[in-house]
C-alpha cells in the first residue's frame, strides 16, 4: 500500500493529465476509508480551481477517474479509490453553511 501523500502526488499529476485545457488540480486530499463492504478503501478529493467550478467536467471526469484508478494500481495500491471532485470555493462553502 502507497503512503498517503505518494497517493496524492500520483493522484494530481494522473488527474491533471486528463483535465481540459485551462482547468487546474490545485492539489489531491486522500484518506483511508471503508467501501460499502467494509473493505479498505481510498478517498481521494481532487480540489480544482474555482474557475473549473464554473464548466462542466463532462465525459473528461470518467477520464480523470480511470487515469487516477490506473496510476495507483500501477504503483502497487490495492485498496479502491473514491474519487470526489470539489472547489475550493465548495469546500469553503461547506464548512461555513451560513456563507
């Protein structure tokens, strides 16, 4: 299994290879999670800038996941990786509910 800040360093560079022109990965935030069945799992939260807030991911997303999937198998990582996709602008958002 990868140390964690190895998954986010493989996570960002694999994402930002598959992300549209112009969109950014500002960073790659990972934790050991459990899937559904309780097996261990990756959470992986790809932070884009906040413009890319503002357009459509669209069929570059299933890109991105598969790209982020692909570079942790091939460096060993055998736990299952969530992958999540926010701003900072939503993150910010979500920790204060009354912005």
């Amino acid at each position: 299994m990868m140390q964690l800040p190895e998954v986010n360093a493989a996570a960002k560079i694999a994402a930002q290879a598959k992300l549209p022109a112009g969109m950014q990965v500002l960073r790659a935030e990972s934790k050991a999670v459990s899937d559904a069945e309780g097996k261990e799992a990756l959470r992986v939260l790809l932070v884009l800038d906040d413009a890319a807030g503002q357009r459509d991911l669209g069929d570059a997303a299933l890109s991105v996941i598969v790209a982020v999937l692909d570079a942790l198998q091939q460096r060993g990582e055998t736990r299952f990786p969530i992958i999540e996709f926010a701003t900072n602008a939503e993150l910010q958002a979500d920790a204060d509910p009354e912005s």
